[in-house]
C-alpha cells in the first residue's frame, strides 16, 4: 500500500476514529490547471457543491476512492501483514491498499499482496465490497489462493504471518473493513461456500475533541 | 448522471473509442494548495510518478473513479434511458453515474436512477463489477426491482422507457459496460440464478488519429 494523503479508512473499534475522519471533501484553494483562485458553489445545472475556477472553467471534481485487498490463504491459514506507516501503526491487516490509476481492481489488489507480503497468489473471486462513506473509500477484497508459503514482506509491513483462525488477533486489527472480511471469510468456510457479500462502515456522528 | 470532467468510460463498438480516451493521469500544473506549480516525478519511497509541489510538500495522488448504476425492471421489462448529453448523446443507457463523496455504492445507484429516470426502486444485490482500465472507471450495477412503471427522465436523459428482452437496441447501447451487464443479465434470468459477475473492458491500442 503506498501511503496517500487521504488517511486508509475505518479503524477497528476502540481506535479514536474521529481524528481520521477527513471532511467530506479535499480543501481546494487554487486551480490546479491555472492557478487561479477557486470558489465552491453548485455549478449550473448541478446539485452539489463544487470547487470551480472562474478564471479558466474548469469544475473540479472529487469522487471516493476504491481500496483494494485479498484474503490470502495457505493451508487453511491467512496472510496477515502488521502494518509499518500509519494511520494504525503496528496493528495487523488484510494486503490492501489504494486503487492506481491504468490497472484492474483485480491486478491492483495482486499488486498490493506482492507489494505488503511478498506472497504469491492465484487470484479469486471478489469476496467481500464495503463502503466507508465517511472517509470516501469503497473497499474490495478478493479471495487468494497462495502458491506456497513464503513471505517477504515490503516496506510498508513490519512482518507478515500465516494465522489459524483461533489466532486471529481480533483486538490488534486495524481496520473495521478487514474485521468484517474476516468474520465472513470464517463463516464461509464453515458453511463451505463462499458468496460475495457486501456492507457498509458507518461511524458515530463526528465527536466535536 | 451529473456531467464530470471525466469521459464515461466504453462506448459500445462502432463509436469512436480512441477520441474519448484520456491520458494515463489528468494534467496538472499548480498546487491546488498553495498555487505554486507542480513537478511530475516518483516520490520518494513511491514507485509511481505523481505531481507533487516542492513549495508546500503536497504529492497530488490520482486515483480511478466509480461509476454506480442498476438494472431496473418492471413485470420482465429492464429499463434504459437515452443520454441527452455527452458522451454518447442520443444512445441507450442503464441508469448509471459517478459515485459522490459522502454516499455508498447502494445509495449512489439509486441516486442515479432516481435523477436520470424518475423510477422508484427497491435495489437488489450487487450484479455486476466491470473494470475499464484505460478511462481509470470502475463500474458496478446492481439489480433493482421497480415499485411501479411510471418513469419521469430527468435533465440527462432525452427519454426512458422499458424493454423487452427482444426490443433492446444493442446497436445502439452507449457503453459496453452497460451493453455486458444486459447479456449477463438476460443469461442469468434465463438460468433462474442471478450471480455477481465481474470482468474487464479494454481497448486495443490508442490509434494514433
């Protein structure tokens, strides 16, 4: 996952959510195709708030990010990475991380896997899709089946590990989307058919700290 | 469908595909920050270019966008809307449009369908999540039941109306996003089993008119 200045979403409960939650959109000063000054106001023909440049035209669009992420499994373990940036320093996570620009949500979330744990995989179906509206991010994970159990995990993770399910570290996970993908891939597996399922990650309203 | 800066994705085959592709990124000259101008170039412990400003420190991260809409259907009859702006004006369309920040998916594609066809829907599951690459778009439908046929088309749309599977206008369907999601859907009904389908559109090389 390369770090982005928008803070990865929905920590795991009992994290202070308030501080990461961002507004509802990206404070805008200066158009960034001619650096004029911008205004935000309805645009004609609109219905919502947009950062636009009188000078050159241009509106300024924002939109929600997809994150994208696996659930690798070896041997009826799965691949757990501890994260070394923030936000969530330390805690444990699913491979995952922002969509680029030009690949699939497929090879963006095998990327991110070979990125964060240095694991090879066969890429799945889609198995889990969760809106976190509060920070403006659609998450995706996909099921992953491992080639073999070697690890080397990137930079971005302080070491990476193969989990039993009774080992899960469910109080050290760090974020409510990788929790719930968890608790449904286990589900799954117990029933012995995996569906894809989908949710959303609201928060309480925003503390006023 | 609130017009973006952004192309929607795919036309249908026989439009022109080459002329609604944009670059890899959208261009950038100024800080949106601090006004200054931006460098492209790979930041430190990155492995992709992005824009960032030396003065402010700002790295302007780039990344693909959602496009949200359904599968409507009245008594066996899917619903399209024919598009009353660019691009594709005058073509066929599934309800569909970028998701806003602030929203989840499932609300996004309601949105949609409320605005472009003045339908009222009870939103099924997840149908179908269609990657295009090459316009930085990730596409999803989901299927929805209509709670009456009356219709009322908004600005976007020139009119709406509902199909039989042996009315629709394939030659005339604006992207091929909505165009595969129709063929999966009349395969699943005729199955009797609605599956969540996913895949990827890609163009052949930017021809070089």
């Amino acid at each position: 996952m390369i770090p982005q200045a928008q803070a990865l979403a929905a920590p795991a409960p009992g994290a202070s959510a308030a501080k990461l939650l961002p507004l509802p959109f990206e404070t805008m000063k200066f158009c960034s195709i001619c650096g004029n000054e911008v205004t935000l106001g309805v645009p004609p023909g609109d219905n919502r708030p947009r950062y636009s440049c009188a000078h050159c035209g241009t509106i300024h669009y924002q939109n929600p990010n997809l994150v994208l992420g696996t659930v690798p499994v070896w041997q009826d373990r799965v691949l757990l990475c501890r994260r070394a940036i923030e936000p969530r320093y330390g805690f444990w996570t699913l491979p995952a991380g922002f969509m680029e620009n030009g690949e699939t949500t497929a090879e963006g979330a095998e990327r991110e896997t070979v990125e964060e744990a240095g694991a090879r995989i066969e890429l799945g179906d889609l198995f889990s899709m969760l809106d976190v509206p509060q920070v403006k991010q659609v998450h995706l994970f996909f099921r992953a089946q491992m080639l073999g159990p070697e690890l080397d995990p990137g930079p971005e993770s302080l070491e990476a590990r193969l989990f039993d399910e009774d080992e899960i570290p469910w109080q050290q996970i760090a974020f409510r989307t990788v929790e719930q993908t968890l608790q449904w891939f286990f589900e799954d597996r117990r029933r012995g058919i995996y569906a894809t399922h989908t949710g959303a990650i609201r928060y309480a309203a925003r503390s006023q700290e």
